[in-house]
C-alpha cells in the first residue's frame, strides 16, 4: 500500500464518521469546495509503519513525493496550507461520492 492510499484509508474511516454532516453543511452554503483540517483525522489514523508513527509524519512525506502527492491529486485529493495549518482539500463532488462509498 502506497503513502497516499494510507492516508485515503484514513480519510475514509474519518468521513464514515463525519462525512455526511459536512456534506449536508456544505451543500446547505452552496460550497463547490471544502477544507477539511487534518487534526480532525488523528483519531483515525494507524500507524502506516515506524517511519511514520503519526499521521503528520505521512502527510510530510506525502507532500515531499511527486508521485504521491499526483496519486492523490488525481482522486481530487490535494493538501493546502492557510494559517499554518494543514487542509485537505476536495470538491463537493468528490466528497459525495467518498461519502456514499464508504456509507455502504
């Protein structure tokens, strides 16, 4: 399993949890895009392996790999950054059918 296809794990097992109600709020506001803070997917994180005991330590090395970072990039996924913090960020569409695939 690839770094990328970790940290979608973890996302997934987040919006199982979550996804719905941002879904709901964002479709409510008219948001074509959302910002998602990764501290809210620490809780479901799992140690990919010892070289990356937290999920900030992935992600790192997420973004340091042009080919991870264009393996996510090509599922909508991508990482921004706004006041120091990191963001996942996606599309209203993209959310939704995450939402429905993992609600199954």
């Amino acid at each position: 399993m690839s770094l990328s296809e970790h940290f979608m794990e973890t996302f997934r097992k987040y919006l199982k949890k979550h996804g719905k109600r941002i879904l709901s709020i964002a479709e409510l506001t008219g948001q074509k895009k959302v910002k998602i803070g990764l501290k809210g997917l620490y809780w479901y994180y799992e140690e990919y392996s010892p070289d990356y005991p937290k999920l900030e330590h992935l992600v790192k090395a997420i973004i340091r790999s042009r080919e991870e970072t264009s393996r996510l990039n090509s599922l909508g996924i991508k990482f921004v950054k706004m006041n120091n913090e990191l963001y996942v960020e996606l599309s209203i569409d993209k959310l939704k059918e995450i939402v429905h695939g993992v609600s199954k």
